[in-house]
C-alpha cells in the first residue's frame, strides 16, 4: 500500500487518473492486517486497488464523473467490493471516467481529463481511462472498470494492461450506477491475465441483489491458467468485418502478427462471418441511448447530489438541477434516448434496434458453431492525441466499432496487450471474445499469448 500511494504522489499530479483517495485509510486497514498476519483464506489479502467511480463505495465519495453527484457519499459497498474488501483487497482510490460511463477518452470528466501514462499527449480511452492509467502508472495491482460498449477493453488498449468484460449476468451489478442496464458489466483490469483471473474469480457468481445476475458455477479461472501451456485444438474465428477497412496499418499489423503466434502456438485459424456489424453502431447507440435517458431521470435534483438555488416552482427544479449538473454529452445522450422511446418514433428506432441486436446475437451463436474464440483488434487505432475528437461525438462513436456488438450479444470478451505500433508507438489491444460464460477458455488463450 504505501508503494502504491508513493507511486501516486510522483505521478498523479502527472496522470489524473484518480478521483477521491482513500490514502490514510488504507494505511490503516494495511497496518491492522500487517498486525494480524496474512490470512490464506483471503486470496487478494493486502492487495491495493483503485475503483471505477460508478460504482458504490460505503463512505468514499462516488461521483460517476458528474458534478450531479458531486458530493454523494454512499451508505453501502456494491456487491462487487464488498466481495472484494471480503476477498482482502485494499481500496486506495477511486478512478477518473466519463460522465456516467458516456464516452471513449475520459474527455467527458466533469472533473478533470486523464492523460495516457504511455504518452501524456494522448487519451487514456474511456470510459474507464482512469482505471487503464492507474493500473499501467504502477498506481495500484487492480482497478475494477465497467464496460456497457467497450469502456473496459478500449482504455485496456490504449494504455497496454490487460481488460476484461465477463459475460453480462457474471458479475453483480448492484451499486453500480446503471448506464445501459441490459449491456453493463463489471470487470478487472490488470498489468497480467493471471491478475485479472484473480480478481475475477473473487467478484464473479449470483448476486439475489441483481436479478439478471446468473446462477450457475464459477469456474477456478486462475486454477485454469495452469492446465493450458499451447493452444492446440483451439480454433479461432477471423470476423472479415474486424480485419478490413478502416483499421490503422499499425493496429491490423501487430495484431496479425499475433495471430501468426497463435497459430505457431497451435491454434487453427478459420473465417467467420459476424454480417450485421455494419449495423453494430447505430443499433447500441440507440439501446444505450434509451436505456440511459431512463435510468437517469433518477437524478432529479431531490434525491440526490445537485440541486439548483434558483428555481421557482417543481418542474422548474428539475429542469434547472439537470440543466447545470449534466455534461453536454449527457444532455445529448439524454434527449436522443428520449426521443428514440417517445411514441410515434419507438418502433422505427427502439423496436428495429431490438430486432438487430437479436439478429447480432445469432450470428455470433452461428460464427461460435466453428470456433472456439473470435479474435479482432480492440480498437481500428491507437491512443490519439487529447482534444483530436472532442469536437465530434459522430467520430468518437466510431471508435467503439469492434467492442460494441459483444455487449449487444451478451458475450464475454477482453482486450491483451500484444504490441507496440510503430507509427505511434502507443500499445496495441487483442481483442478475445467468447461465447457465454466461455471466460475460461478466453483467459487461457490469452494467457499463453501473454
Ligand atoms: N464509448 C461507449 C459509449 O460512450 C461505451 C461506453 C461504455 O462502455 N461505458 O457509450
């Protein structure tokens, strides 16, 4: 702990990764435990580790990356810390995001913007690109992020750790303050696959808390990691979608080259067909859209965080406390999902919407009948530079093209650091996606391409 908050003193003033610090805590809980002795029924006893700020921590400031929530302080620990805190871990931090998870670069902070620890000038990727800094900064051991369309995989490839998004219904979502509630989920990052198999392993299985949380065995992910030392008898799908056009040279080069050593490592490569990618972006920001205009008419400036001082009558105050606390990209966000789900416009938008991403998902079913992993870049480029796409929201939705559908489709995936382009010489992402609850399989692969 006292590692990890130096390495936070030299290089957050650098970074801005982190939100509320829970530094002099921590030392003490470290301090009891040290008294205590290590306990081997707590397989992340000691370990430091920094907190997407979506989600619930009892007594540490929880802002979601909006002034909204400025100063909300919560009463009770989401499902996946307090198994986390059961589990041994240490929470030294909370991390940077964009607003209410809605973006692809932090740039949509309400508090501050995080910079690439890989290169200052350029995004960390987002939304969780507070959790992907810190973890690549030698912050923290873990930080938790969420992934509703890539928020996880996408900073895990800008900033070269390694980012898991598990299957939707693997981990609770309780406490996690919900953006797309049919795409959210939790999930580790980490500088290792066997880090993130272990942070797995403690905060996967059924929650009675989240009723769309799933009932049915956890594997040992990080016992697994053992069993599988090639990748022979493993076939692995290449979507032509994910390996075409508009991929940076750099990207499409160090990932075939990984794909060349999965295949000396044994895996059959084979084509597969995911069709209805093309549609992949306008049908999510559609899904997510609307979900989250509903999901935030919670914040009404009653119940929680920001109330404005100028308001004359209820409507009033609601406009008001909404107007001055949301973002530009929420508002957007908030108007278009409004728009999308008001009669006379839901079955154009909303109800095709639902109708493809039923399509989506039978085509991964079919695509994983002759595979047993798909594989793609995580993102068409690498880490740009701060302020390149701020300017137009149309450009940065593009960036989320290949994590979009897996969230869509409910499957798992995640991003593996694989190289380091040469035109930027910024990391570059794997992209491994599995079928339902395929984690094991997905997390042995990667593990030995690690
Ligand atoms: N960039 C996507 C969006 O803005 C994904 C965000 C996420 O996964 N939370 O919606």
């Amino acid at each position: 702990v006292k590692a990890c908050l130096q390495q936070i003193e030299k290089t957050e003033p650098q970074i801005k990764a982190l939100l509320a610090q829970n530094g002099e805590e921590a030392l003490k809980l470290a301090a009891e435990m040290d008294k205590q002795g290590p306990d081997a029924s707590k397989p992340l006893w000691g370990v430091p580790v920094v907190i997407k700020d979506v989600l619930a921590t009892k007594g540490i400031t929880t802002t979601c990356g909006s002034k909204i929530l400025e100063n909300f302080v919560p009463f009770y620990d989401a499902t996946s810390i307090a198994k986390l805190k059961e589990a041994g871990a240490i929470i030294i931090a909370k991390a940077n995001m964009d607003e209410f998870a809605m973006g692809s670069t932090t740039e949509n902070s309400a508090y501050q913007t995080t910079r690439n620890p890989c290169d200052l000038n350029r995004v960390p990727g987002g939304s969780s690109g507070g959790s992907g800094a810190t973890v690549t900064a030698g912050q923290c051991f873990a930080a938790l992020g969420t992934d509703t369309g890539g928020s996880i995989r996408l900073p895990a490839s800008f900033c070269g750790c390694v980012g898991v998004k598990p299957t939707y219904g693997r981990v609770s979502r309780y406490g996690m303050i919900a953006y797309g509630s049919s795409l959210d989920q939790i999930g580790p990052m980490t500088r290792t696959v066997e880090d993130s198999a272990r942070v797995l392993n403690v905060i996967a299985g059924h929650d009675p808390r989240d009723s769309t949380s799933v009932n049915c065995e956890v594997p040992d992910y990080v016992g697994a990691l053992g069993k599988r030392t090639d990748l022979s008898g493993l076939t692995i799908g290449l979507p032509e979608e994910y390996w075409g056009e508009g991929i940076s040279e750099e990207v499409s080069e160090v990932c075939r080259n990984a794909i060349k050593k999965a295949e000396e490592l044994g895996a059959k490569t084979v084509p597969v067909k995911l069709a209805m990618t093309e549609y992949a972006i306008a049908t999510y920001y559609i899904i997510a859209m609307a979900e989250a205009s509903s999901n935030l008419s919670r914040f009404d400036g009653i119940r929680y965080g920001h109330r404005t001082k100028n308001a004359d009558e209820l409507i009033d105050l609601y406009t008001k406390s909404r107007t001055e606390a949301f973002g530009d990209e929420v508002q957007r966000r908030i108007i278009i999902g409004t728009y999308v789900l008001s009669a006379g416009y839901y079955d154009a938008y909303y109800c095709k919407a639902a109708q493809i991403r039923r399509l989506m998902r039978n085509d991964f079913e079919k695509a994983f009948e002759s595979c047993d992993l798909i594989a793609g870049p995580a993102c068409p480029t690498t880490a740009f530079p701060v302020g390149e796409l701020t300017a137009d929201p149309l450009q940065m939705y593009l960036m989320d093209i290949f994590t979009i559908s897996l969230n869509l489709v409910g499957m798992p995936g995640m991003s593996l650091p694989v190289g380091i382009g040469k035109d930027t010489n910024m990391p570059v992402g794997l992209q491994l996606m599995g079928p339902a609850f395929g984690e094991t399989t997905m997390l042995q692969a990667a593990h030995v391409l690690e």
